[in-house]
C-alpha cells in the first residue's frame, strides 16, 4: 500500500501540514497564530469538506498541542490507515548535514546544537518534531534542510573574509531555500533535460526571496548567507546590508541587538521601505510612489544579482522564476527582464501575460520559464526514500 507521509513546517507562530498517501495529496491546512490567537484551515483534498475555525487557546498553546487538536481530523481522513512517516522541514542542517536526516535521539542532540545558526527558526522546526515524535511515536521521523542543497558550495562562495577560525566554526554562507530549488532542477532533469545540463539560475520570490546559481543540477551560489537576511529585498527582511549599518544601529543609535533583530527580519524590505505592505499585490495595486520605489529597489536588486551570477556561472542558459511573486507577478517578471538584451535575454510579453510556462521571445539566447514551486512535494519524496532504505 503507497505509504501515508505527514509533511509538517513548523514556524514560530504556525505549523502547515500536508497529508499524503503515495503521490496523492489527502487534505493540506495550517495553524497559524500559535500562542496567540490559534486559528486552523483545513481541506480535504479527497471530500473537498473544508475546516476554518479558531482553536481554543490550550488547543494552540504550543506545537505539541496544536498537532494534539489535528489527531482526530488526521485519522477521520485516513481511516483504517496510519501515519507511515512524518517529514519536517528543517532549516539548518549546519556544517555536517548535506542530505535528508532520520531523526533519533542523537540527531535531534545534534539538531539542537545548530539553534545558535538560526534562533528565529531552528527551534520552531525542532518543537514540531517533538511534537511529531509524540503524536506518532511509531511512525518514521525525517529532517529535511533548507541549507542541505547548498552544501558543496565552492569555497569561496562558501566563506567570508574573516579569520579562519569563524569559517571553521561554522560562520559560512550556508544558503537557503534549498527545497525549492531541488524541487525546481528535478522538474527540470525530468521534463527538460537539455535546460537542467546548462547554467541556470532560479529566482525564488515570495516573502522570503532568493536566488540560486546551478549548474549540472548542483547549487554553485545563492545570494543567501550564513542567515536567511542576506541578498535580495523581502517582504520584511532586509536583504543585503553593509554590517557598518548594524555598528550604527548598535553603538550611536545605542539599540539592541533584539531590536535590531526586529528591525531587520520583520520591518525592513518591503515593508519598510513602502511604509505600506509587505505583500507585492498591496504595493504593486498602489498609487502611492513609496510603493513604485521600494518595488524598483526589488528589481534592482533581482537584476543585480542576476548579472553577478551569470558571471560566476560563466554565461547563462536558463532563468526560472518561481514562488508567489515568481509565479503570478506578469509586471515583476516583465521588469526583471527588461532591457536584458546585452545578455542575449528576450521574453515574449503575450507568452508573459497568458502565465506560459516558457515565456521566452524566439531567438532568446536564454531560456525564460515560470515553474511553480513545490517544497513539500520535496519533503514527502525525501521522507518515501528513507522509509524504503
Ligand atoms: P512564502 O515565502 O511565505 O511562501 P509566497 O511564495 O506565497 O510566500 O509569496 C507571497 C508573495 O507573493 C506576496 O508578496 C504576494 O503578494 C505575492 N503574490 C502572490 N500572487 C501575486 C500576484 N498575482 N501578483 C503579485 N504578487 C503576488
């Protein structure tokens, strides 16, 4: 029988979960404002019967209990059936983990000991996995990572220019977001094999937003850093910054450093620069020129970039563009590709407008394709291939 997997990705105030048997999704939902105000959405993907209802606030308490309230809905959808696997997505897999993770009482050790990479996310992830470990003591546990995919990064793209005792500590440009990309080169090796051997780079622009350099199916670069702050502008989080504005912030603005973690993971890109929204469809249905800009400052960035990693790459064959605002936004795309022709880069804007797969204008040099992302898709392969091991 095709095994029942459980896809969790537990943040600091959500857990969004899939269901699925084999291939097939069974229902997909989340609860979010963990802590606060628990709220869960459900669909069932096989009845169409949908849940929308806040949770009481024990039921949301913690992560642990949230999954505790999901039990019941979990096993009505399933039946007779039980939970084979659970496969979480796990951001920081530190120096050591290049490749998905069965979770024991040793990894989850190990696990813990990568928080001080990533404070605002690893514990999060690791208290769904308690959660997890709990609710489904039987079923298989798998640790996916973000930073895995990014793992055989050539050196120089892999340090900065520290003293070398900070390298081997494990202060590097780990990259993130490593799910989609994988998810994005097996779409390709599958059903595009001549794009998948060629250099290509992936935009991945949602509200975390970065991009990645691939050749031969392997990661090579990604404009994330040792944290997940580092590159293009965000929804919130600021992107490339000179560290001598965090000296500022720190010694003559005389804030802390909890501030200036507020500050540079939830007001700054495009949020803070709009003083709007941080949401690409608020800022770009806007008359306000606070929204044109901080969009241009996106492009720029995206554009920047771009031509940085077609250097490193040595040439370009291939640009896929993926996550919400890589997927739906004709105008983010069409600005992003404008004027590129010097790089031998034409989009087609009818292609562009009708959401084509492949929008590239014939006689492009480089392929332009618009493929939506699937993490969880990767996590569940991930999980199916240790449960056959
Ligand atoms: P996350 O990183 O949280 O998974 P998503 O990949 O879902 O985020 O992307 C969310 C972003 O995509 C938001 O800024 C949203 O406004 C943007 N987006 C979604 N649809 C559109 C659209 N049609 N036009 C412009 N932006 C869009």
């Amino acid at each position: 029988m095709a095994p029942v997997i459980l896809v969790l990705n537990s943040g600091s105030s959500s857990i969004k979960f899939t269901l699925y048997a084999g291939t097939q999704v069974l229902l997909r939902g989340q609860v979010s404002g963990l802590g606060a105000e628990p709220h869960l959405t459900l669909k069932s993907h096989v009845s169409g019967e949908a849940v929308d209802r806040a949770l009481n606030r024990e039921e949301g308490e913690t992560h642990a209990a949230a999954l505790s309230a999901l039990l019941p809905l979990l096993e009505a959808e399933l039946g007779r059936r039980h939970v084979d696997a659970v496969g979480h997505r796990v951001v920081h897999g530190g120096i050591t983990y290049s490749a998905p993770l069965r979770i024991t009482e040793n990894a989850l050790y190990k696990l813990r000991s990568l928080i001080p990479l990533a404070p605002l996310h690893q514990p999060h992830n690791l208290a769904g996995v308690e959660a997890a470990r709990a609710a489904f003591p039987k079923a298989l546990q798998v640790a996916c990572f973000d930073t895995a995919f990014h793992r055989k990064h050539p050196w120089v793209n892999d340090t900065f220019a520290l003293p070398r005792s900070y390298y081997d500590e494990g202060v590097r440009r780990y990259g993130f977001h490593g799910l989609s990309y994988e998810f994005i080169c097996s779409h390709l090796r599958e059903r595009m094999p001549e794009a998948y051997a060629g250099r290509v780079v992936v935009a991945h622009l949602g509200n975390g937003a970065s991009m990645c350099a691939i050749r031969d199916g392997q990661s090579i670069g990604s404009t994330m850093g040792f944290t997940a702050l580092d590159g293009l502008p965000m929804g919130t989080r600021c992107g490339q910054l000179d560290p001598g504005v965090v000296l500022y912030l720190l010694t003559t603005k005389g804030m802390t450093a909890e501030e200036v973690s507020d500050l540079l993971y939830k007001n700054a890109g495009l949020k803070g620069l709009s003083g709007i929204s941080q949401d690409m469809r608020t800022l770009s249905e806007s008359d306000d020129p606070r929204a044109a800009e901080a969009i241009e400052y996106f492009v720029f960035r995206i554009r920047r970039e771009l031509g940085a990693m077609a250097a490193v790459l040595g040439g370009l064959d291939t640009i896929v563009f993926t996550g919400g605002i890589g997927e739906n936004s004709i105008p983010i795309r069409e600005k992003v590709c404008d004027d590129l022709d010097w790089l031998g880069l034409k989009i087609d804007r009818d292609r562009n407008e009708a959401q084509e797969q492949d929008i590239s204008a014939p006689g492009s040099a480089i392929r332009v394709l618009v493929i939506p992302t699937n993490e969880e898709e990767m996590i569940r392969r991930h999980t199916e291939a240790l449960l056959q091991v």
